[in-house]
C-alpha cells in the first residue's frame, strides 16, 4: 500500500522546517528554535540581540512577512511574541522576554514597515516600551482612557467610574 501523499508532504515539510532551525542555531549558537509541528517553528531569543536574528530571519531565511504581534504578562516578566512567516507559509514565533522592573523592547519596524501597530498594541495594553515607536499614539483603547491602566496585566483592576465613586462616598 502506498504512504498518504499528504502524510509524506507533512514530512518533507517537517525536514525541510529543521533544516531552518538547523541553519539558526548554526547562526545563533545559543538558540534553541524548535519545530512544533508541520508549518510552525518556536524561538526564544535574547533582547539585546532581537534586531540582529529578525536580519538574519528576514535575510537570510527569507521570513519575509510579520503576521502580528502578541504581548504577554508572563508573572514575573513581559513577553512579545513576533509571528513571522515565509511565501511558502512556514510561520515562526520569535519570543523574547524583558523583566518587569525593565520593559523595554527594540523595534522591529526598520525590518517591517507594517509592524508599527502590532507594536502600540502591547505597549498600550500591557505598559511597554518599544523603543523607534512613537509613545504619542493610543491603541486600540479610547482617548479618554486613564494613564498608567494597563487592561492586560494580571494586576489589572478596572478604573472606578465618577458614579460608582458617588455611591461609595456616601
């Protein structure tokens, strides 16, 4: 009987996804990229060399789009994940970490035009910073929304509105 054609697809796709994480560590010899499954490949990456592996990411193995960006309160750190992918649709999740009592991230706009609102989003959200972005814009919460309220932190709790503030002060 012969093999599933798509089975032996999945299995290409899964050699040629570890020749990617094999031509990264062999770059960035203090990486550990991992494939999850068909398609789809992990990276923690140190901050300070953030900008120097997305070059090489994008350069040198052709990750030529960035999908989104996701922001995370990790506990006892802030997490960015950067979800780029390849035209052959192989995606990679380069997550890289920063201490809370020090969340600040390097931009990667000057690799990805578009990434500039993924970047506001955690920054608004969460309170980062990513330096090379402009502080000035508020997204996605209103206007009107209270500084210094982060909604996705796990400390979060919900600004007091005036009328419930009227009740309790009576």
């Amino acid at each position: 009987m012969d093999a599933n054609p798509n089975e032996q697809t999945n299995v290409n796709l899964l050699k040629y996804e570890q020749t990617l994480a094999t031509r990264l560590k062999e770059r960035f010899d203090y990486l550990s990229p991992t494939v999850q499954r068909a398609r789809r490949l992990w990276v923690d990456v140190p901050r300070e060399k953030f900008v120097e592996i997305l070059t090489f990411l994008r350069d040198g193995l052709e990750f030529s789009s960035l999908c989104t960006v996701t922001g995370l309160d990790a506990g006892e750190e802030y997490q960015l994940i950067y979800i780029l992918a390849r035209d052959d649709g192989i995606v990679l999740c380069v997550k890289e970490s920063a201490p809370k009592s020090d969340p600040v991230f390097d931009t990667a706009t000057d690799l990805y035009k578009g990434g500039i609102l993924y970047e506001i989003e955690p920054c608004n959200l969460l309170g980062l910073t990513v330096r090379g972005i402009p502080e000035d814009i508020r997204y996605p919460l209103p206007d009107n929304w209270p500084a210094d309220s982060y909604p996705l932190r796990k400390d979060w709790q919900p600004p007091v509105k005036k009328t419930e503030q009227s009740a309790e002060e009576k």
